[in-house]
C-alpha cells in the first residue's frame, strides 16, 4: 500500500506519523508526507517520502516566518493567529492534494483529526482513511470539556450544559476553516458536513493517549482506538553531555518547538530551581541565545536539544508547557509534572494532568518564582505523583503504542483498498 499522510506542519504532529510511517515502511509499506516545501527536510529526517504543495501560497521560508510570529503569542491570540493559518494549509491541501494523490498512486490516506480536510479529500477520490488523534481528541461529548478550555472534568448537568456550549463556541472558531472545507465539498458534491464527526474516518481512529489519561467517555465509536505515544527509536541521536549530570534529582524542562523562545519562562524555571537540591537540565531548541543562556540563575545544564526519552529515564520532573508530545513522554517514563499551559489545548492537557494525579498545573498568569517553587517542592515532595505517573507507564505500555497503531492501520485499509467508501 502507498500511504498519503496528510498533517499540520509542525513538529509535534510531524514526529507522530513519522514513527507510524516508519513501522509501516518496515512492513513493506510506502508513506508519503504531503505538505509545503518547508516540511521536507522533517520528514525526510522522519524517514518519509515527500510531495510538497503549495507553491503558490506556501513558498519555501513561510511556515519558519509563521512559527516565529505564533512564538511570541499566548492564549486567545495564538489561538486566531493559528486558525487563519490552518485556513490556509486547509484550503492547500484541497485545491493541490487530489491530483499529487492521483499522480503518485497514492491508495489510501492516514488524516490527523486536526485537519478536517483529509478525510474530505479521502472521500471525494473514494481512498480508505485513518484518522490519527495526535493532539486531544475533538471527539464531542456533553460529559467531556472542549480540549481548548482548562474546564475541571465534572459528572453533573450543569457540566455537560457548560461543556455543550464550549463546544458551540468551537464551532464559531473554526468556521473560516470549515467554510473552505465546505466550499470544496460542494465543488466535489459531496453533502456538506453536519458536525466535526462527520469528518473523521469510519474504519478507526487513532489515539496517542492512554485511557488513564483520558477522561471518562461513554460516546466513543467502537473504531477508535487509544493506543498511547506513537514512538520509535529516534532516527538520528542527540549528542548529549551526561558526563555534566552531578547525581543530585534530575529536574528536565521543555517548552516544545513552537514555544520555546520563551526567555523569562526559563528563567523563572531557573531561578525557582537555583536553591534546590537538585538539578536542572533545560532544552530550548534553539530558542535561547548564548547571552541568555549564560545569565540564567544557578548554572542550570542548558542544550538546544536533548534526548528526550533517554534523560526523563533519569529524571524527578518535568517542568513543561504540556505539549502533549512531552506529557505523553514523560509519563512513558513515570515522571511527574508541573505544567505551565501557555495556548492551544496546552490548558486542557495539564487539567487532565492534574485530574490523573501525575502532576500539578500553574496558570501561566501566575508563574512567579515563589509559585513555581511552591509547585516543584510540593510534586517532588509527595510520593502520590510520582505513583500515579508509574500507574500511566504501566497503561501507556498496555495500550500497545506505534505497533498496535500499525496493525489498525492494516486491518482496516487492506479490505478496501481500491473501493469507494
């Protein structure tokens, strides 16, 4: 089968589907990422075949010019300056990916549930399609807070009222996005989509979180699947300097690749860090500069970037933006957290974090040194957390991961390869 991969552009979806792409290639598979040209080099690094799109309206250079703009944004702000962009990688994907996907015989498609145009595009040239849950489901359900909000998980009518229009007001969000969906469904003649289910794949969907790191659902269709982290053995590694590791409990930070520019975020961390008995091991991806790094308090180790994986095997904590790619690390290694939720459904993953007894959120309105400390002494100091993290390993390595994924991903597409849906 030769897979067309259809993802936003950023790395935090990229890597997902790159380790899925690659247990699909080991199994006599070719996968094939569709994007703007910026993307090439990711996902060639991921071990992907590469079509880009977009040369028009996505010419190479762009999406760093965008990434670096969403950098210095939080909150609602980075939410708009994020669905106009989406619009637009959107109304890409429906104008030039038909024809790349006729032209490179291309059979069937794997669609993250974040870009609605996928499963549209699937439908419109009758190719099977998998939806892939890289971020929190958007899967509605009156008993489940919308994946945007901070909203505490709450079994009561008033809750699922409160949810009920959090999800309306989504809706009102996305409508630039959905309206050049809808365009392109009435040029296809396809009837025009009802809900965001509408959109998703009907042979599976596929989550990266475990069912312990999920809140209670009741109206999940039986093809979706929680399969936790989609991780392989990285492809290249990370030079790292463990000989600088003194022994001392191991503190790990991370804001991702879209937040990480964030300087007085890693100096609260640093500072909050700096009297503990403890070490802190920062990675920025190239965020900081020299000069900021050399003036950051106590001396903390300080790398652009670090084996993820392999230090969170030697950590305490984590200090993170819950970037679910880091959350979801972190607790494949039994670490707790304390999040600081920056934007996007940053909020909402570190509720369920909290919820899951893992770790304890700070609102980033309220990051001050006093407070951060107050957080790390408090998860670091109780033995409740570092439990409930060991108790998410244990689902995390139940649900069957990237491998299981993978036979999904056989399973439903085989049948009807070839076949209109």
């Amino acid at each position: 089968m030769h897979f067309g991969v259809i993802s936003p552009p950023v790395p935090g979806h990229v890597h997902p589907f790159g380790a899925l792409g690659r247990e699909l290639i080991l199994r006599g598979h070719q996968v094939t990422m569709l994007q703007m040209e910026d993307v090439r080099a990711r996902a060639s690094a991921e071990g992907l075949g590469f079509i880009p799109l977009g040369h028009v309206d996505h010419p190479p250079g762009s999406l760093p010019e965008s990434l670096a703009q969403l950098g210095q944004l939080s909150g609602f702000a980075a939410l708009r300056f994020t669905i106009q962009a989406v619009r637009k990688t959107t109304r890409m994907f429906c104008r030039d990916a038909p024809t790349v996907i006729e032209r490179a015989g291309i059979g069937a498609l794997l669609v993250d549930q974040t870009e609605p145009a996928g499963g549209s595009i699937a439908e419109h040239m009758g190719l099977p399609f998998v939806t892939v849950c890289n971020a929190l489901a958007l899967n509605e359900e009156p008993g489940v807070p919308p994946p945007f909000t901070d909203w505490s998980y709450r079994d009561s009518l008033w809750a699922r009222a409160r949810n009920l229009l959090g999800y309306r007001v989504a809706g009102t969000i996305m409508s630039p996005v959905n309206a050049v969906v809808a365009e392109y469904r009435k040029q296809w003649e396809l009837s025009c989509h009802r809900n965001p289910e509408e959109s998703f794949s009907r042979l599976a969907q596929i989550s990266q979180l475990p069912p312990s790191f999920d809140y209670p659902r009741k109206q999940l269709p039986e093809t979706f699947h929680y399969t936790g982290p989609l991780r392989t053995a990285a492809r290249a590694e990370v030079s790292f300097p463990w000989e600088r590791l003194n022994g001392r409990p191991l503190i790990y930070a991370s804001l991702g690749t879209l937040q990480n520019g964030r300087d007085r975020v890693f100096r609260v961390f640093a500072e909050a860090c700096a009297p503990l008995d403890a070490q802190l091991v920062i990675t920025h991806g190239g965020g900081l500069s020299e000069q900021s790094v050399q003036s950051l308090p106590g001396k903390p180790l300080v790398v652009s970037y670090a084996p993820q994986i392999d230090v969170l095997k030697r950590a305490s904590l984590t200090l993170t933006h819950a970037g679910l790619n880091t959350v979801l690390d972190s607790l494949s290694q039994g670490v707790p957290m304390v999040a600081i939720p920056i934007t996007y459904e940053q909020p909402a993953i570190a509720e369920r974090l909290r919820w899951s007894g893992a770790g304890e959120s700070l609102q980033f309105t309220r990051l001050t040194v006093e407070n951060l400390r107050e957080k790390i002494r408090r998860v670091m100091g109780e033995l409740s957390y570092a439990q409930k993290a060991r108790e998410n390993a244990a689902g995390i390595r139940q649900a069957g991961g990237v491998r299981r994924a993978a036979d999904i991903v056989d399973q439903v597409t085989a049948p009807v390869a070839g076949n209109t849906l």
